[in-house]
C-alpha cells in the first residue's frame, strides 16, 4: 500500500509517497491541478490511498479521487495540529507528516459528506451569510437613522417602501443620501436571498428528513434544509451532549485547580448550527406560547441571551432524537406547540412595497 500525504494550497500543492515502512518514495511540488494530481497517481501500480486536511480547497481534491478510485480520507486540521506539532514547519514536512499519519492510522477523520449534501449545504449557508450581511446593513441604517433622532422600529423593516418614505421626510438632505444606498443594498440583499432559497427550494435529496423537522416550533422550511444539510449523518453523534456542544449551543469549560469556569464564545463546532438554531429559538418562544413560557423561565434566571440559547439548545436535542432514534415530535419540554402566528417564507422582508 502507498500511502500519499497532499499539502494542499489555493496554487500550489506538495505530495509526499511513503510505502508501508514508512520509506519515501517520491516527494513532488506542484501547481493545483487535476492534471498534475493524475500523473503524480498513475506512477504507482500498487493500492493508494491518500489523505488531505479538510481546508477550503479540499472539494476538488475529494472529487478527483472519487472519480478514479482512490480512497481518500479527510484530516481534521485543528486535531492534526495538536498531534503533529513540530519546530519546522514547511509544504514538505506538513505533506509527510499526513502520510506518516496516513501509514499508522492515526490521521483525525473529519466527516466528508456525500456530493449531494456538500451541495445543498453550500446553498444554506449562502443565504445564512447574505442573511449575515443584510443585517449589517440595517445596523448601519438604523445607526445613521439614530444619529438624528429617527427611530426606524417606528415603521419596520418589512416594507422597506415605507421606510425609505419614512426617512426621506425626516432625515437631512445629505443623511438621506447614505440612507438611500443603504437601502439599494438591503433590497440587493434580499433579492439575492430569495434566489437562493428558490435554489434551496429546488433541491430533491433529503426531503423526508426535511418534512419531519419543519413540525419543530421556530422551523421554517430553509431552516430545516439548513439543519439536514449541515448535519449529515447524525449517527456520528452517539448522544444528544455531543449534538448540541457541536452546534455551539453549550458552553466550554476550563478547570484547573479545583476552579471551574465556563468558556462561553468558544469557536468550537459549527456555526451555521448555532445561527440556525438561534434564528429557529427567536421564532419559536415569538409564536409558540409553551416555548415562551420556558424562555421568561429562563429569562428571569439567566437573561435573554442565556435563554435564546437555552431554547436552541432544546430544539437541538429534539432533532436529535427524532433522526438518530426514527421518532416523531413529541413536544417541547413535554408540551404539544401550536402557533399562534403565521410564519412568512421565503421572504421575511418586501424590499419594493
């Protein structure tokens, strides 16, 4: 068996061969591209298998060796880091380090997702980054609105017609000049957010698991397409704990000492979970008057950053039950939901009315 450790960069790309003794047999430094991946693979007639870190670059890579049958597994780059520490740091001590790694199977797998999934994935989180960026927007509106006294929860955002009537009647002149782009930009924005829920809208895999979380309070249909996309195969979670702490929904602990403290902020897991979650907790304890009642519970102990999280936090553990044990809902906190609003999708906002 050869075993191929690949150091993998936007332009370039060093590969390192080791055979079962971990001796070398050929080191190389190339230019990122399939050509030069399939000629440094045919010189080998024996069994290859092949490892990358799960960097930004690997999807290609992952394709290629899909392609033409080479087994290729998927490093976790901060778990390799904390296992192949060295003093020099170099393309070629990284790509051998992977293959030694590769040869005595210690190499931290993280999960590779099948193509169909690595695709709806990258739609959800385009829309929850452009969701990210129109919110930039209205802060910086609503700062410059601010400024003169001009409160825009006065109109709302959901027609932004209203609103750029609004401002234009009681910002100055040279105000109304910035709040005007900013409000080109926000309906852009949401333009853009609505072609790729529309895209979202499109996608066939995965639709049972979708169907069964959208009855979640706070769920959506995007939010459930979020949810499975990001996800995967939830039997890699062998328990809720393990679920929610990769959603970023559970703080981080530093004891030492015999002192214990929390580690809140921590950037461990997957963001686009925690914005899912937390985004599906603001519109459940808003419509869903069980799940309001258990926010105000925590809301008076804890506040109402605490409690948002909290009731993420248990929306997480009931999707986890419902796809790793085949169960329906069952209620929140063993009280059936009904809404008490209508939910608007696609679009939470009219940028032209």
């Amino acid at each position: 068996m050869i075993h191929v450790g690949i150091d993998l960069h936007s332009r370039n790309m060093t590969l390192v061969a080791l055979n079962d003794k971990g001796k070398l047999i050929t080191e190389d430094k190339q230019a990122t591209h399939p050509a030069h991946l399939r000629l440094f693979f045919q010189q080998f007639d024996e069994p290859v298998q092949a490892v990358v870190e799960c960097t930004s670059f690997w999807y290609w890579v992952a394709d290629w060796c899909g392609e033409h049958n080479v087994p290729l597994k998927l490093a976790h780059a901060k778990m390799l880091k904390a296992i192949s520490y060295a003093k020099v740091k170099t393309d070629s001590v990284d790509a051998r380090t992977l293959a030694e790694l590769l040869r005595v199977g210690l190499i931290p797998e993280a999960p590779q997702c099948q193509r169909e999934q690595r695709d709806l994935r990258e739609l959800t989180r385009a829309r929850l980054r452009m969701i990210e960026r129109r919110s930039s927007l209205q802060s910086s509106l609503w700062q410059l609105a601010a400024k003169y006294n001009v409160i825009v929860q006065d109109v709302g955002w959901r027609y932004l017609g209203n609103l750029e009537t609004f401002l234009g009647e009681r910002l100055p002149v040279v105000a109304q000049v910035e709040a005007r782009l900013l409000l080109q930009q926000i309906r852009l924005a949401q333009d853009q957010v609505g072609v790729l829920e529309q895209a979202i809208a499109e996608q066939i895999a995965f639709h049972e698991q979708v169907e069964r979380l959208k009855v979640l309070p706070g769920f959506g249909l995007v939010c459930a397409w979020t949810v499975v996309a990001e996800i995967g195969d939830i039997t890699r979670f062998p328990s809720s704990k393990q679920f929610t702490s990769y959603c970023r929904l559970v703080p981080g602990s530093k004891d030492s000492g015999g002192k214990h403290r929390h580690r809140s902020k921590n950037k461990d897991g997957n963001r686009y979970l925690r914005m899912a979650f937390n985004q599906a907790a603001i519109i459940a304890y808003r419509d869903y008057p069980e799940v309001k009642d258990f926010y105000k519970k925590v809301t008076r102990r804890s506040g109402k950053h605490v409690a948002r999280t909290v009731v993420g936090k248990e929306l997480a553990k009931i999707v986890w039950h419902m796809l790793s044990k085949d169960e329906t809902y069952k209620g929140f906190k063993g009280r059936m939901t009904r809404i008490t609003t209508q939910n608007y999708w696609p679009q939470p906002i009219s940028p032209y009315t």
